[in-house]
C-alpha cells in the first residue's frame, strides 16, 4: 500500500493515513487501501482492536482529495460516492472496536470517516467539520446520515448547512468526540482505550457492537430482539464461563475469544 501503513502493537493495529502532501486527503487509491486494510485486519486474529489516525501533526484527513473531486460527472461521483460508503460502512460493521484519533483536521470526507469509526478521541489540535458545501456539493460518504443520527438533525444541519469548521473542545461538548487531549498525550490516550476493550471477552465486544451498530439502525423492537438473541448466544461460550467463574473465585479473566 502506498498511502496508508499499518503497525501491529502487540494486538492494537495502528492503521495510518500517509499522504502528508496533501494533509492525508482522500483519493480514490487511498480508500481502497483503507478498505484492504480493514479487510486483513477482519481476518487477523492477533488482531484485537484498531486504531485510526493521519500521519503529520496537522491532519487527520482534510478531506475528500479535490484535485479528483473536481474531474467527476455525474456517473463517476455516484461511484465515486458508493465506493466510499461501501468502505466506511464495513468500518463502522467492523466486529472489533475501532477508534478514530483525530489528530488535526478533520474535513469533509476526514470527518466521515471518524464518523464510521465507533468511537472518537481528538487531540485538542483537531479540528471538525463537513465544508463540502463550500465547494458546490454534499458529504458523499455516509456524513449526512452519520451526522444526524449522532447530533440530531438541528445541530448536523447547522454543520453541514454552514460547512463551518469547530474546533475539538466544541467537538466535545456536542457529542462529535467522546474525549478531547493534548495531543501529545493523543495516541496512548487511544491506546488506552483499546487496551481496556481488548481485556474484556472478544465475543461479548463483538456482541455489543453488533447490538449496538446493528440495533439502533432498526425499530426498538427489532432492536431489543437483537439483543436478547446475542445476549442468549453469549450463554455458549467458554467466555460466559470463564468470565463467571473468574468473578466468582475472585481473579482476573483469562478470555480466549471461543
Ligand atoms: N484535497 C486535495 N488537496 C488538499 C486537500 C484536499 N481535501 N486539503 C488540503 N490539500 C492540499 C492543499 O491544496 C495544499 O497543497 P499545496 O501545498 O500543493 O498547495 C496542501 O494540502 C496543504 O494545504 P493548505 O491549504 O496549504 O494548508 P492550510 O493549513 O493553509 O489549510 C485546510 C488547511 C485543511 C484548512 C485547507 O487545506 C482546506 O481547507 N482543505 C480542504 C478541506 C475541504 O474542503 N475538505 C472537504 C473536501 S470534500
């Protein structure tokens, strides 16, 4: 891969976007390779969580690359729109956690993809927001509907209708990033994070994330249905065990994901 590299820290995969040049933006090349490399991460069980981050100190991704957006046609944006959405959906319906560290900006496309991953900690560099009206068009990949189911309507509409940019504490206090850090303290912070999941037994995380993911997309009936399936599913596994009789002989658990 060109644009994007990968590094296994002892089961956290650090997947980096790398095109400095061009504060990480979005190419066509750079989403297909954010896609294989959530593809080999699915299927690599040293793999216990990723995070996602942009190369550089000043940006997470600023964006949808301009310089391509700006050659499309009709017939090509759609595709252009669909390829990525295809991409960001199979982050967010990844089975393993994976949390987005917003390093710097996070722009129009950069913002989408934060969005699709399950959970956001910004550095208090960062900044947020989706300018693609600016330039004539909407967000393409899923930033519309993410958006507004996270914020509400009101407040994705102020966002997307302005295409203003808000910076992390703002971020924060309207729900976009769970936490905000200094940024030198940003990838442990992360790290942290995805440590403390990666205790907890594999399959109820995996359960929880396809409860939770999966269940808020349907009516709450549905939803609840999901969830006493998963939860009656769990009952299954030497997880349930394992992590009931550890309680019960008061020690740690020792999961081994079956
Ligand atoms: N696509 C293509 N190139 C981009 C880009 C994008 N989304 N965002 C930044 N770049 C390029 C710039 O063109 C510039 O290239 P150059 O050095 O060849 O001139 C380089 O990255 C550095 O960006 P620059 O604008 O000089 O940095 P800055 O600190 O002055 O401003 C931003 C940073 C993020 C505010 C500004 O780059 C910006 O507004 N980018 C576009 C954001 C956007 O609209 N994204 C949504 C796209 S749908």
């Amino acid at each position: 891969m060109d644009n994007v590299r990968t590094e296994n820290k002892d089961g956290v995969l650090i997947i980096t976007i790398d095109r400095p040049k061009v504060l990480n933006a979005l190419n066509a090349q750079t989403v297909a390779e954010i896609g294989e490399a959530f593809e080999a991460a699915r299927n690599d069980d040293s793999v216990k969580c990723v995070i996602l981050t942009g190369a550089g100190e000043k940006a997470f991704v600023a964006g949808a690359d301009i310089n391509e957006l700006a050659q499309m046609t009709p017939i090509t944006g759609k595709a252009v729109a669909e390829k990525g959405q295809k991409v960001f959906r199979a982050i967010e319906r990844f089975p393993k956690p994976v949390i987005a560290a917003v390093n710097g900006f996070a722009l129009g496309g950069g913002c989408e993809l934060a969005l699709a991953c399950h959970m956001r900690i910004a550095s208090d560099k960062a900044q947020m927001g989706l300018p693609e009206v600016t330039l004539g068009i909407i967000p393409g990949y899923g930033g519309t509907q993410r958006m507004a189911r996270l914020l509400g309507k009101g407040k994705a509409l102020e966002l997307i209708l302005t295409g203003d940019r808000i910076n992390a504490t703002e971020a924060e206090r309207i729900g976009l990033v769970n936490r905000v850090v200094p940024a030198e303290e940003l990838m442990n912070t992360a790290e942290t994070l995805a440590r403390t999941i990666a205790k907890r037994g594999p399959l109820a995380v995996r359960a929880a994330i396809e409860a939770v993911m999966s269940g808020s997309e349907m009516p709450f009936e549905e939803g609840q249905f999901l969830e006493a399936t998963l939860f009656g599913l769990l009952a299954s596994t030497q997880d349930m065990k394992e992590g009931m009789s550890a309680f019960l002989e008061k020690r740690a658990a020792e999961f081994t994901g079956r």
